[in-house]
C-alpha cells in the first residue's frame, strides 16, 4: 500500500538529518531495536517524544513473561498465551515469541538488568493472571520495567547513539515510489534541533508505545495518544483488531470523576495470593473461572464490572492484608507507597480497585519481522498488532513482545540493506505540500474524546453505546473538516493540537472495528451479543484510511494474518559479535 497523502496540519520542515533507520520511541520495543540495529553497524537515530527514559516501559510493574523456571517449557508458555488470545492469536507468531523469549531476556540481562533473585541464586519467578507456571520474571519487587528501562537506556547513551527527545513524530515521509523515506516531527524546547523538523531514512520503525489516553481513566502516561498508529493509518498502513483494548482488572480507584493516568495494582499482587472480595468480604471470583482471582484479564475485569453492576458499586477491593508490613514493603515498594499517598494502607486495609484502559492488544498490522504494509515501515510493541495477544493480551508477554520482536525488525533492516543497498542511498521524499490535508482539533477536544469513549466503547459495549459514540466523534470530525474546507480555518498546529487530532483518529478507528465486531470475545465485550462466536467472527477486523478520510473496514481470516511482503528480501538472523 501507499500514502494517502494525508498529513497533519503542521509547518513545512524547517530542519532535517539523515540515518540508516530512525526508531521512535524509547520503550523496551524502541531501544531494543536501536541497539541492535546500531550494532549491526546502521546509523541510528531514536526519536522520544519525552526524555530518553520515559517511555511507558518504565511504569510496567509485573515482569517478563519467559519460560525461564524449571520444569516450564516454550510449548506450556504457548498454550498459556493462545488461551488468553480467545482463538485469535497467530500461533506461529505466538511460538516466535515463546521459543525466542528465553535468550531474549538472557540478552537483556547481558545488557545490564538486574532482575531479583531467589535464595538458591536464580531468578525469583512469579505467576499472573492466565499463566499456569511461575515464569514471570521481575526485578525490584515491582519495578520491572523501570530496571529494564534504566538498563537500555544506560546502553544507549554508553553508545552515544544519537537521540531527539521531546519530539512529537508527526507524518511519515515517502519517496514517489511509496517507499519510506523518514519521518516529520516537532521538538519542544530549545537546542539544536527545534520545531517541525525531519528525519530522512529509508527505515522507519514505529515503537511509540500506547494510545490509552482515550479513555478517561487509564494507567497509560498522557503521552500515550496512539501517534504510531495514526501516522501509520495516514501513511496507508492496515490497523488489525484494535477493538481489543485490554482493561486493567485492578486500578486504585481515586473517585468517580478522576481523569487520566491512575495507579496500577499490579496482577503479580494477586498471584502472589490477593483476593478479590467485594464490601462484605465476598471473594466473587471463585466459581468463575478455575483460576478465580488468577483468570485472564478479560474475565478478571468483567467478573469485577459484574459484581459492580450487581450491587450499584463503584468499585471493588483487592485484600491482600494477609501478606503482612515486610512482604509489602520487600515484594511491592512501589504499590505501597502509590496507595499510601493516596490515603490508603495495604497492610492494613482493602485497596478500593476498578478496572481502567490498560493495553492495546492490536495496532499497526506487521508480519513476523514487524513490516507494515508500507515498505520500509516497521511496528514493534504496544502501537503493532504482530498477532500475538489475540484478543486479549497473557499478562506480562508485552515486555518479551517488545524484546522478541525489535530484534527481528534489527535483523530484517541489516539484511534489507546488505542486499538492496539502502545504506548507501536516502530516499528523496515526495516534497512537503504546502497546505496539508488534515484538519487539527482544539486541545479541549481531547476530553470530549475521553468522556465519549468511556461511555460508549469502555469495558461494556452494545450496538446503541457504540452508535452514539460514532455519531459524536463523527460530529467532532465533521465540524474540524468543514471548518479547514469551507472556511480555511484549523486549530494552531501545536503538541496539544496533534494530540488531540490523533486520539479522535483512533478512537473513531476502534469504535468502527468494535461496531463491526458483533460477538463477545476476550476484552470486547458486547452486551448485546454476549456469546463468542467462531462460525463467523474467528477473524481479524483490519481499518484502513480512505483519501476522503473515510475509514475502510474489513474482515479477513485468521489464516491471512500476518500480512506479507513478497518483494522484502528474505531476512538473514544477525549475530551479534
């Protein structure tokens, strides 16, 4: 597929560097791929739309999901995780994972995370929601991902890779063939590169994490707008199953009209024996699932909104009293102190919890070495759909999904340069229109957005929410395209502008996918259709962008996923030295 030449509504470029690739983000996903493509010997530029080490990796408290234990193997892993997907997980994709995880993870550690260990000196492994073994690894009791974030980052600036921070990617650029050729971004605040700029490279990889923030209530940063996979959907990328937007079952619940990143309880709170009990003490979850408190997440979440419903609550309680004062302050640091500056004592009391938008499980549909459907384009991470997770992610396969696949992406572009010989050529970009095609919202949008999509495409769906929820972010497209056409007016380009344009981008992208999606099946929940059915919806809902801006929605079997590339040259594995 090609662009749709449609961009945002931003100034020209008033700056540009080259590089063999440029990656953005700076998650497990983005830094993993950085470094190993720079390894390889590419030059590489990582683009953070924050400082270097704030991407959403660092706020991941459970761990890395591997089959690291004794006695656990890849195939147990594999089936842990095809299970939680609910028939929609791409197996071989699934056993890329599992099988690679292992020396994935050892890779890390070689780069320099210290995971905890158990007294006999291994790793201390842990168990989650959906998993029947103890393979989580985790490090500072629940602080997993800022040890992993702390670890890549370190490498990096060892490297002296060079890095733009506080940059906002904005539009993909393409050559006339369709090929890319680099992306657009604006740099917030002064140094040597500032304003809308660009980066021109013949690879792309988008690792720009989560879009969470379309929901009022979520655990993801408020950087998380989905900015992948709306540059991804305007450059011609196919977006596959993003109805899938998997609840956290156990936020701290902070009040009825709190908005924006909440605390997460992790699930490692529960596997380590927390019950889930409503106000009389009531554990609710035995008898739903063999695994009670332990389920997947999408049946964790629901049962929890069930029970709400039941008895007119506002939210449930996670009792984990019994650990005692030392196994909290030891095990969950970071739980602790978050519920405590929140008025609330673990030791001594329930935790008030309630479900909150946590991950997507779709996003920018890849194959098995992370290409898009846009040459040149990759997706590792939260923002791509790799056919992983299904629908619902197994807790604790983002992080190893991030590891696995960045350095497959690494590899595929070292071996797409050795044989093309991209690395001696950078593309020359279709020149920059001088009036771009895509209206931008007012900042204040964003919580029209948030309220809309809580209400009508949160945790409980039905055909009347998701139809009043389409009217109205229609209504809200609507009314910003006829104002750039009829009267040549838009909201200034700015950080809060684009936020704010790309959020409606993929809450209209989501509610479209959950319109078409009549069934209930892992975290889309449908009231109206409360049965998964596989006759006719064990398939994948992919949501394309129209040159009118229209959205295209179709259905195609699991057996066409991952979509494939036959002009990409075959990957060669790169080993490291």
């Amino acid at each position: 597929m090609t662009s749709t030449g449609i961009r945002l509504h931003a100034p020209a470029p008033g700056w540009s560097i080259t590089a063999d690739v440029v990656v953005v983000g700076s998650g497990v996903a983005g830094l993993t791929a950085a470094l190993r493509c720079e390894a390889a010997g590419l030059n590489t530029v990582v683009v953070t739309k924050a400082r270097l080490d704030d991407g959403s990796t660092r706020w991941a408290q459970g761990g890395i999901a591997a089959a690291l234990g004794e006695g656990d193997t890849p195939e147990q892993h594999l089936e842990d995780t095809l299970v939680a997907g609910a028939g929609l997980c791409d197996e071989e994709a699934v056993r890329v994972l599992v099988t690679e995880g292992p020396d994935a993870v050892r890779r890390l550690i070689a780069t320099g995370a210290h995971f905890d260990e158990s007294a006999e000196g291994g790793l201390q492994l842990t168990r989650e929601g959906g998993h029947h073994r103890r393979r989580i690894a985790h490090a500072g009791g629940d602080a997993t991902g800022a040890e992993v974030s702390r670890a890549l980052v370190e490498a990096v600036r060892a490297r002296g890779m060079r890095t733009v921070e506080n940059a906002l990617v904005l539009d993909l650029l393409t050559d006339a063939d369709g090929r890319t050729a680099g992306v657009t971004l604006h740099v917030m605040g002064e140094g040597q590169h500032d304003g809308v700029g660009a980066v021109h490279a013949p690879a792309v990889v988008l690792a720009t994490g989560g879009m969470g923030q379309v929901f009022s209530a979520t655990t993801n940063p408020s950087v998380s707008t989905g900015d992948g996979v709306a540059l991804a959907l305007r450059a011609g990328a196919e977006i596959s199953d993003l109805e899938f937007m998997q609840f956290h079952p156990t936020v701290l619940f902070l009040g009825p009209e709190a908005e924006g990143q909440q605390p997460l309880v992790s699930e490692a709170v529960r596997g380590e024996g927390a019950h889930l009990v409503d106000a009389d003490g009531v554990r609710f979850m035995v008898g739903q699932h063999e695994l009670a408190e332990l389920a997947p997440r999408d049946i964790v979440a629901k049962g929890i909104l069930r029970r709400m419903l039941e008895q007119d609550a506002e939210h449930m309680f996670l009792d984990a009293r019994h650990f005692g004062a030392q196994m909290w302050e030891q095990r969950f640091p970071t739980i602790l102190a978050a519920c405590r500056a929140h008025g609330i004592d673990p030791v001594h009391e329930p935790i008030p919890i309630a479900p909150a938008a946590h991950y997507a499980s779709g996003g920018v549909r890849t194959d098995s070495h992370g290409r898009t459907t846009v040459p040149g384009l990759y997706a590792c991470g939260e923002v791509a759909c790799t056919g992983v997770h299904g629908a619902n992610r197994l807790a604790s396969n983002s992080l190893l999904e991030g590891l696995v696949y960045a350095e497959r992406i690494a590899d595929d572009i070292a071996a797409s340069h050795a044989a093309s010989g991209l690395d001696a050529r950078v593309p020359e970009p279709v020149p920059y229109p001088d009036t771009p095609a895509h209206p931008l919202l007012a900042p204040e949008t964003r919580f029209a957005i948030q309220r809309i999509m809580t209400e009508g495409a949160g945790v409980l769906r039905s055909a009347e929410s998701l139809a009043k929820a389409a009217d109205q972010l229609q209504r809200l497209h609507t009314e910003a395209r006829d104002a750039l056409e009829e009267n040549g007016k838009t909201a200034e380009p700015g950080v809060d502008t684009w936020e704010a344009t790309n959020l409606l981008c993929v809450a209209r992208v989501l509610v479209a996918a959950a319109q078409r999606r009549e069934e209930t099946r892992g975290c889309h929940w449908r009231e109206d259709r409360t049965g998964r059915d596989d006759t006719h919806w064990r398939r994948h809902i992919v949501v394309t962008l129209n040159p009118d801006r229209s959205l295209a929605v179709h259905t195609t079997d699991s057996a066409d996923f991952p979509p494939t590339r036959p002009e990409a040259p075959a990957p060669q594995r790169y080993q490291e030295q």
